[in-house]
C-alpha cells in the first residue's frame, strides 16, 4: 500500500525521543512494528487468510465471534464487553492472536518504540502515528462516502454495524 504520510526517519536516541515526546504531548495513536513494512496490514489480509474474497474474512470474522462467546466461560477484567459488543470481541481475539481486521494501536508512543525497537541489531524498526482527534473528525465522513455500510443507509456515523 503506498501512502503519501510524512516519513521522519530518527537517527539518533535524542531525536527518536524528542519525537515520541512530541507524539505523547499531542495525544496521538502509535503502533510499533519490529521490522520495515512500509504498510499497515490487519492479520486477517495476511498469511493464510491472504487472497481470499473480503466477504469470506468476514463471515470467518462473524464466526469467530460466535464460537467465542460460545465456549468462553470467563473474561479478565476489561473483557466482560465482548459478550455483547462486537468490536470489543474483535479486540480480545486479537489480544489473544486470533485474524481479524482491527491493528493494535496505543495512546502511548514509547509503548509503540518498544515494539518498533524489538527487532535484531541489523534491522529498522518502524512506528506508525496518527493525529486520533483529527481521524475522530474525518473518519466520519467514510459513512457518509458509503452510506450502504450503515444499517440503515442513511451514512450517519452512529448507525454502523460491525459484520
């Protein structure tokens, strides 16, 4: 996926850090990869599951959800959500490995660095950041782009519905 977002590559521990900081004060999302991408993709568009048709991850996605709210007897605090919630299911099958469409982001850049700097010496990590309050603002307009992506089509960003 090519993406036109800004690149800052740090060379050095001062300016890695004066970013991150910079990241921490703005309050915005980080993800870490332990090695170069240059993308971001979800678990559910890799390996195994790659090249199979959107609409079969999500049924498998849909299925996942079901058994595991099927056979799960208990959940860690923070967890109890997911017996009714879809995307708080999402996010413990993903805390817990399962394939699905959602990334792992966090409001805490350093957290990220740690991912991004736990690969081999011979390799460059990468972190990704987003301004999440700007994403808040435009992320809405997607429903109204994709009406049909809302339960009842009207494209209101509180009528969605995770498939």
């Amino acid at each position: 996926m090519v993406t036109d977002w800004p690149t800052t590559m740090m060379k050095d521990v001062r300016s890695a850090e004066g970013e991150l900081r910079r990241l921490e004060n703005e309050q915005w999302a980080s993800r870490g990869h332990c090695q170069e991408y240059g993308s971001l993709t979800p678990s559910i568009d890799r390996g195994r599951l790659w090249g199979l048709p959107r609409r079969d991850k999500l049924q498998l996605e849909r299925r996942s959800i079901e058994l595991f709210r099927g056979v799960a007897q208990s959940f860690a605090p923070g967890e109890e959500g997911s017996r009714s919630d879809d995307v708080i299911t999402l996010m413990v099958l993903r805390h817990y490995g399962a394939q699905t469409r959602l990334l792992d982001w966090t409001r805490h850049p350093l957290i990220a660095a740690h991912f991004a700097c736990s690969s081999p010496d011979d390799k460059n990590g990468e972190l990704w950041a987003f301004d999440y309050d700007a994403y808040e603002l435009l992320g809405k307009q997607q429903w109204k782009d994709h009406p049909e992506t809302t339960t009842d089509g009207s494209g209101a960003d509180d009528k969605w519905s995770c498939p």
